[in-house]
C-alpha cells in the first residue's frame, strides 16, 4: 500500500435512488480510499447493487452527487466513466470469441490495432487464459467465463472495477480459490475494487472495508474485524456470523461495567460501559458463540458471566463442536468450542447440566 | 401379461400409423399429382389434362408447361413482381416491427402482457375481413381521402385503392404480427446486462445496439423476415381486393390460370414454379430455426 | 426501470395505430344508415338486423362452424398424436420425412396446398368414384391436414417443456406405457390441445383460398360468400359482420387474458 494514495478517491455524498415510490437507495454517503477492495454487503433488494449500478453510470441518482478520483461524474454516461464493471451474470457477449470479448473496450476507444493485441496479450496472461482466446464462450466453463469477465472489464485500467457478486455463480472449491486470486490481481494492479456481495463469508476474506446494507441505507463501514467484534446494531450483529442476543435493561453502572438485567439470562449480565449509558436504559447484550466457554464444573474466574444450562442438541464438525444450550429460562444460545484435542469420546453430553461463561469484554451492548 | 404388452404395440401402431398415413394421403400423394399434372397437356376433356399413359401405355410427358413459363415474358415479370412486392412488404414489416418488438420486449410484465395481446388479438379476426377493413379506409371516398379532402389537401380523392401500393400497405398490414412475434421472442429473452457491459466498456447507447443487440436479435430477424416474404408471395386476397386488375401476382395468375383459362398442367407448373423459388428461404428459415433450437438448449 | 427512448415509444404508438385504426373504421362505419358505405346516413343498426335475415349468410355461417368443429377436433387428436410421435417415440423410420411433412403446410402457400389438394380429390374421383361432390368433407379433409400442424407445433412445445420423470415416475409405480399417456400426459398437455383446437378452429373458420379449392358448386363457406360480395367493393352489411367477429374475438380473449392474469396474481 502506497502512503499518498487518496482516501477519498470515491465520494458518494448524499444519494438516494426511487423507482416510483420504492426506495432503492437512501441518502447514502460513504468514502472509498484508492487502491481499496471494499465490499458492499446485504441481503436480495437491500439496494446495494443499485449503488453499484449508480457507481458505474446505468443509474442516474435521483439526488445527490458521486465523485470519482476528484471529477464529479454524476450526469457523465456510463460509456464516458473510468469505471468498469464485472456483471454476476458475467454478461459476455456469446457471438464474440474470448479474444474479441476481451479487446471490446479497446476496440470502441479506437485504440490501434497493435496496441490492442499487446494489452490482450497482457490481461490474457494475468487471468491464464492463454489456451483459450480463441474459444467460443458457450464452450467455457463457468470459472473461465468469470476470468473472461474480469479480463474484459480489466483491459481498459479503470480507475475503480465494480464487481456484481463475482463469485456467487461459482462452485465452493472454485470460489475459495477465485477470492485469492482477485485478491492478488488486485494487489498487482492498484485498482479500487468495489465488490458488491450478499455473502458475508467471502466479504470478510476479501475486503480491506466492509460497508453493511438495508433497506437502502448504509448500518455500518468498517473493516472486517471492526464490523464483527464491533456490530453497532442488531442488524449488522445478525448478518455477519451468528450471535446470541439479550434483551434487558440496565440495572448498575459502575467505573467501567454496567450491569444488565436480563430475563432471559436469568440475572445480571455484566459489560463494559462503552455508550455512556445511564440506569434504566434499555440496551441488549450480544455475544459471539465462540467467546462462550462451556463446562461441567462452575467456571473459577468470578470476573466472568456466568449462566447454568443444559445441553439441547450437539453437532460435531470436525474442527468444531456445536452446541444448543438451555438456558434455565428457557432461551436456547449457541455456543462453539474448538476441538483442541483428538479424542474419539465426547466430553460432554446430551441433558448434560452445564455451564457456560464469557469475559465481560466478549458482551456486545447495543443500544436501541 | 403377453397380451397386454401386445395391446399397448397396437396402440403404439395406431399412434404412428394414423396421423403419419393422413399426411401421406392428404399432404404428400397431392404434391405428387401437381407434378403428374404439371407435366401434362391440357386437352378439351373432364378433367382437362392429359393421362401420364396413353392409350398404348407408354409414358407421356412434356416440358411444355415449363417451357412457356420461361418463354412468355408475363410470367416472368409476374414472379418478379411477386418477389419485389413480398420484398418491399418484409422490410416495411422489419422497419416496423423491430422498435415495436424492441419497445414490447422492454416494458413492464403487465403492459407487456397487455401490447402482446394486441398484437395476437388481430390473428384471431378474419384476414379476409382485415383485408376488406382496407378497402373502406383506402377508397376513392374513403376514409382517407374523405380525411384528405376536409383537410383541404386534395380537391379530388386520389387513387390509392387498386394500385400496387395498396396491396403493398395490405401485405404490410396484414404480415406484420408475424414479424413482431419472432422477434419479440429472441428480445425478450436477450441478456440485458449485456447492453449494459458494452455500454460500460465505452459503446454509445447506438453502438451497444449495432454490435450487441441486433446481432443477437439475428435468428428472430431471419425468421421473422421468412414467415413474412413466405406467405407475401403466394397471397392471394391482398393482390384481388387491394390491387388494380393488372396486379399479376403468382398467387393470383394461379387462379386465374386455373379457375379462368382451365388450364390445369399450366396452372400446376406455376405452383411448382412457385414452390421451387420459395425453397431457398423456407431452407433458410429451417436451418434458423434448428440453430435456434439448439443454443436454446 | 429502463426509460424507453421516444423514437421506440413512438413507433409502438404508430404501430399500434396502424393495426387497428382499419379495425375501428368498420366498426364506425358498420352503424352507418346509409347503404353507399362511403358517405355517412346516420346512426342506425338496421344492417346487424339485415345480417340475420340475410338466408345465404346464415347458411354459410354454419357450414362454416360445422367443417371448423369438425376439422378442429380432428385436428386435435391427429396433431396430438403427431407431437407424442415426435417427442416421446424416438428415431423410427421415417422421422425425418414425417415431421418435414407435419411442418410443412406451416409455410407452404395456401394457393398450392388448395391447388394440389383439390387435383387430388378430382384425381381419386376419377379413380374410385369418391368423393363424389366436393363440399362438407373435402373442406374438412383439407382443413384438418393443414390444421394438425398447427396444433403439433403447440402441443410438441408444451410436450418438450413438460418434466418427463413424471412419465417415469408413473411407470415406477406400475403403470403401463399406454396408461401412461392417458393417466399423466394427456393431462398435462390439456391446456395446449385446447389452444390447439381454438386455433385450429379458427383458421379452419378464416380460411378462403383453401375452401375456393376444394369446395363444389352450392357449398359456400362464411369466407366464400363475403369474398364474393366483397369483390365488388365496400358493402354495409358486411361491416356489420366484420364489427360482430372483432367483437367476439376481443371479449374473449380479453376475458381469457383477464382470468389468466387473475390467476397469476394468486400464485
């Protein structure tokens, strides 16, 4: 990473997309710095690839301003933009051969015919797919058609590549495998990528920054880690991994902790005091399965929280153990241990009675 | 168990053999006789022809049908126009129906539902009946001219009815669902992205149709253009009820051929005629289709 | 979400114009009292009264309805069992020139279908003394071998997009081929061989040049007798006639677009 580059190479301030009365996007702003892969994350219909699309120039924001490396493109067409872009359908053109799908952007920018042939050459060579120019698409495989994609959108060195959920009409293998090698296309050339993605997995391995979509507006930017260790609503704490939430309210505030009282938990859950919150605000407690700890014996530490259950359901997945617990309450969490030792035996069982604790530091409190 | 594996052969037979001898009967055996006729001489007799055997059984045949058809200059220039007229109707029906298709292709699902069915829903009338709609509105005091007349335009009703631009406007008219259909139904399914990924590769909104959509439109053009020039050149009714009484057109010399100067071999042999200058674009519209078929798939 | 361009909205608007501003002017002109169709006599519905007392045209008409029932259920079964040959039977002998000949009245001129069929009847007539007038049957033997393409083409295309394992799965469960066709497939192609039957129905009832062919002295289908009254120029009461088919025509497959869209919408 170069230390000039620009962290607001992207500027999107204050744009809102309707179609008719819908809202697609809703008052975005958001800053994307140069050279970032940032992921735009969210379920079907939240509006980020509406956002995309405004990005790269097929929609017109109904308000608002977008601008790119400094020059406000707005009412420039998408043709004129320095932004290209890898559709999820990939959208290549079936009666061009891959070369000839590839060298399209060249072509309508009349750039001379040597020219042309040398950048082929070398974007054919970045993507591997040197067996294969000649080829008609329908004879491709659904990895090669992606590379064609992103050979095609990459020839013309825009200054940002919009990529459509790049990976999603990949197998698994595949996509493990394709999400590092755009990672490394991406570090060679210095181009901003922005990836829009429904798939929270492949944003957290991906991306430098996440932003969280829904219902048109932008929860949350941040990096990866900050996004899951720091969830600022509910809503982004569901989306990204899974969580264990509790309603309450609080009881206690101390120099550092306040005390919630929860229901569901059956007393008092402690956290640390990070919103300046008051007594008898209502705040919900949110901690991350694998910050929980499980065991037969009360846990020492009386710093910890600590809560009796009994095991519902378990599943072993190899590195891992899930389990179901029931709370006395009723409420059933998740909790996730890492299977450090190889053993054949479980060391917990069904109906077992049990315990499970956390830090204090593992509670996420969120406010409304 | 034999008998009933028996029973389910038989019905298998029944299913095969029925429809397939019908068209050998009422499809196939006809076209046979047309080409026995077309090689005979028209005699004074009931029927007007004479037999492929004569009396003495041997074979007799002549050319001569033929043979006049190539010498008399009428026919030719009646096939010539035929051809130009079908040819001018299908590129009238192209320059109409491709924004129209284009335009049905890309609005909502509930109007598209909606204009798709105006388009059908003329199928469904008469086309004698449609055809006859014309001859109301292109009249010397018809519509038209009676509109021309109260604009002031024109003093006197102009000529339309009866002439060959009628019959070029009746063929249009009448043709051009099935130019719109086809190509509705290659648009339709057209990748829209892939407008988009050539305009985001620097393709004006003009260029990305040229080298985009109208390519991939290709084998809705074809058969669309095809299942207009077809039936344009053997129509009948349009030429009769539209076209002045020296509007030879194929279909019309046919009947008049036959029905007027009785003269069935000749009649026959500008059928065959026919049917061999339509070979070459029901070929192509087979062949479209097949290729259509297949990348469907 | 894509804007139409104005030159497409304005094509669509002259399109749309073009194909039923003809259709409207019968319409119009169909309530004109004046017997000169050109000139306007006021409002008046004497000629759908005519319509009805006019013998020749009630005659005609149901010549026309009987041949077009008739060739249309024929049709049907003929063009269904055609489509079942085509898609579920395999390579046979003769696949190759059977569905050429299924195809083939699709795109052939009618002038030659008409032409070829009635040298045809006169021929076997010479023959074997059938059929000894040509009318009723001949017509509907000639309507039936042009219509059954139409309904294989609708019924093949219902049959290849149809899931064939419902087929198998039937079979599993004990059913015998020929069961088959009538428990499961038969069902589920319903929907097309009704639109089949309608089309073919309905060409059947629109066709002229065919029926000039093959049709006698005295037998004059609905097509026949209006061509013939028509050949001398515009005549109110066939206005009248023209406005009554669009009627017919646009309820129906107005309804038929209202229930279908009804339906979809409860899905």
């Amino acid at each position: 990473m170069n230390s000039t580059r620009n962290p607001c190479f992207i500027r999107i301030r204050g744009v809102s997309k309707l179609f008719g009365d819908f809202v697609a996007v809703d008052n975005v702003d958001l800053d994307i710095a140069q050279g970032e892969l940032f992921s735009i994350l969210g379920g079907s219909g939240c509006g980020k690839t509406t956002l995309l699309r405004i990005l790269a120039g097929f929609e017109k924001p109904t308000t608002g301003r977008v601008e790119i490396d400094g020059v406000d493109v707005t009412d420039i067409p998408a043709y004129d933009r320095p932004v290209n872009m890898m559709f999820q359908s990939y959208a290549i053109f079936p009666h061009m051969s891959v070369e000839k799908n590839i060298a399209y952007g060249l072509r309508k920018d009349k750039v001379a015919r040597a020219e042309i042939a040398k950048w082929v050459d070398e974007v054919i060579e970045l993507v591997q797919l040197g067996d294969f120019r000649k080829r008609n698409p329908e004879q491709l495989s659904g990895g090669q058609r992606q590379r064609v994609a992103l050979a095609r959108a990459l020839i013309k060195r825009p200054k940002v590549l919009l990529l459509d959920e790049p990976l999603a009409a990949l197998d698994k293998k595949l996509r493990e495998h394709t999400q590092f090698e755009l990672m490394n296309i991406q570090h060679e050339l210095g181009i901003t990528f922005v990836v829009v993605t429904h798939d929270q997995e492949e944003a957290m391995t991906l991306s430098t920054r996440i932003a969280v979509m829904d219902k048109g507006r932008l929860l949350q930017v941040g990096e990866p880690k900050e996004i899951y260790e720091y969830p600022e609503t509910r809503f982004v704490a569901d989306f990204i991994g899974t969580i264990n939430t509790f309603d309450g309210q609080v009881s206690a505030v101390d120099e550092q902790h306040i005390h919630v009282d929860c229901e569901t938990a059956g007393g008092d859950l402690l956290a640390f005091n990070e919103h300046e919150l008051k007594p008898g605000d209502k705040v919900c407690i949110a901690v991350r399965p694998e910050k929980i700890f499980i065991s037969r014996e009360p846990p020492e530490n009386n710093e910890d929280i600590r809560v009796k259950g009994t095991v519902d359901d378990l599943g072993y997945l190899g590195n891992l153990s899930l389990y179901r617990v029931r709370l006395e309450s009723g409420k059933v969490i998740l909790v996730s241990q890492q299977n450090r030792q190889r053993s054949a035996k479980r060391s917990i069982e069904w109906e077992e009675q049990i315990w499970v604790s956390w830090r204090p530091r593992s509670s996420i409190v969120l406010v409304n | 168990m034999a008998s009933l594996i028996q029973k389910d052969r038989l019905w298998w037979h029944i299913t095969v053999l029925v429809p397939y001898l019908w068209l050998l009967l009422f499809f196939l055996l006809p076209f046979g006789i047309i080409l026995k006729i077309s090689l005979a001489e028209p005699i004074l007799a009931q029927p007007p022809f004479s037999p492929t055997f004569d009396d003495t059984g041997t074979l007799s045949i002549t050319a001569d049908n033929f043979a006049f058809l190539f010498s008399d200059k009428l026919y030719a220039l009646t096939y010539l126009k035929s051809v130009i007229m079908a040819a001018a109707a299908t590129i009238c029906c192209l320059l109409l129906g491709f924004p129209i298709a284009y335009g049905i292709a890309r609005s909502q699902p509930r109007t598209r539902s909606l204009l798709l069915l105006l388009i059908v829903l003329p199928f469904w009338i008469s086309f004698l009946l449609r055809v006859y709609a014309w001859m109301g509105l292109l009249g010397n005091y018809g519509v038209i001219n009676n509109f021309l007349m109260w604009l002031g335009i024109t003093e006197q009703p102009m000529q339309i009815l009866y002439t060959d631009f009628a019959i070029f406007l009746g063929l249009t008219y009448s043709y051009l669902p099935f130019m719109i259909l086809p190509l509705y139904a290659t648009l339709e399914r057209m990748d829209l992205d892939l407008v988009d990924a050539a305009m985001d590769l620097g393709a004006s909104r003009t260029t990305a149709f040229w080298d985009i959509t109208w390519p991939l439109a290709r084998a809705g053009v074809i058969a669309g253009c095809m299942l207009v020039f077809i039936p344009a050149m053997g129509e009948y009714v349009i030429p009769f009820l539209l076209g002045g009484p020296d509007a030879l057109l194929i279909g019309r010399v046919l009947f008049d051929e036959f029905y007027v100067n009785r003269d069935w071999p000749l009649a026959s042999a500008v059928a065959i005629m026919l049917l061999l200058l339509l070979v070459v674009p029901i070929v192509i519209l087979q062949k479209n289709q097949a290729r259509d078929a297949e990348q469907a798939t | 979400m894509r804007k139409q361009s104005r030159f497409i909205l304005s094509v669509l608007a002259f399109g749309y114009a073009f194909l039923y501003i003809p259709l409207l002017s019968v319409i119009v002109y169909s309530f004109n009292d004046s017997r000169l169709a050109t000139v306007w006599g006021g409002f008046s519905t004497r000629w759908y009264g005519e319509l009805f007392r006019n013998e020749q045209i009630l005659d005609a008409t149901f010549l026309s309805f009987r041949i077009a029932a008739t060739s249309a259920t024929l049709a049907t079964v003929f063009g269904t069992m055609a489509a079942l040959m085509l898609v579920r039977f395999g390579r046979f002998r003769g696949r190759t020139l059977f569905s050429g000949m299924i195809t083939a009245p699709l795109i052939i001129p009618e002038v030659i279908t008409g032409l070829s069929l009635l040298l045809f009847f006169v021929t076997i007539q010479q023959w074997f003394g059938w059929p000894s007038q040509r009318g009723f049957s001949t017509i509907t033997i000639a309507h039936t071998t042009f219509s059954m393409a139409y309904v294989a083409v609708i019924v093949r295309s219902r049959l290849s997009a149809m899931d064939q394992s419902l087929e198998e799965v039937a079979m599993d469960l004990g059913c015998r081929p020929a069961r088959v066709i009538f428990d499961i497939t038969l069902p589920l192609i319903a929907p097309a061989m009704v639109a089949g039957w309608l089309l073919a129905f309905t060409l059947s009832l629109d066709d002229l040049v065919i029926a000039s062919f093959v049709s006698g002295p005295g037998a004059n289908t609905l097509p026949m007798y209006i061509f013939s009254k028509v050949k001398l120029g515009v005549t109110p009461d066939v206005n009248a006639l023209a406005s009554l088919f669009i009627l017919v025509v646009t309820v129906t497959l107005f309804a038929a677009w209202f229930l279908t869209n009804q339906r979809e919408k409860k899905s």
